[in-house]
C-alpha cells in the first residue's frame, strides 16, 4: 500500500469543487466530498499504474465527477503527492498552465 499526501492547493481544489456543487443543490457538495475521497483512497493501491500525462504528472479521473486527480509518484519512498483536483471541464491550456505553476 502506498503513502499519500495532498497539497495544500489539491485540498483548495476539493474545497472548491465542493462548494460549487453544493451551491448547485444541498447535499452534492458531500456527495462529491465523499466520491473524490474514495477516488483518492483508491490512490494507495494504484499509484503510479496510471500513465504520465505532464511532465512527472500523472492524472486519474474521478470516477463520478468531471474532475482529474494530478500527482506525481515518487518509487524510493512508495509515496503519492497529490497536487491538484480539477475540473477538466477547463480548457485544456488553462489546465496545462496550472500544472506548470508549482
């Protein structure tokens, strides 16, 4: 099983990402908590099985929301860092921008 962390920007993202479903009908805001949360967990098992998709970025696309989980996969210490969750109903330039910026 593999170690995970989030950033503080990923955990932003959740935030974010809450809030906007949740302003759009009371309670998806949790439900999309509780699915990016078991999405994430999935992480401790699949880490680094995905292809990169930037740079040293690989990404998995949640399962219930258009969202994709960004993070690079580090084999000498078995660790997963998760930098960012975002809505890749973005353009994909803006996406490749934000992976650029950290």
């Amino acid at each position: 099983m593999k170690q995970l962390r989030i950033s503080a920007e990923a955990l932003r993202d959740l935030d974010e990402g809450y809030l906007f479903y949740e302003t759009q009908e009371p309670g998806v805001g949790d439900y999309f908590a509780a699915s990016l949360k078991a999405d994430i967990e999935k992480l401790k098992l699949s880490a680094g099985s995905r292809r990169k998709v930037y740079r040293d970025y690989h990404h998995m696309v949640a399962s219930r929301f258009p969202f994709g989980i960004y993070y690079t996969f580090d084999q000498s210490t078995d660790t997963a860092t998760i930098w960012y969750i975002i809505d890749l109903r973005q353009d994909p330039e803006w996406i490749e921008t934000r992976l650029t910026s950290y």
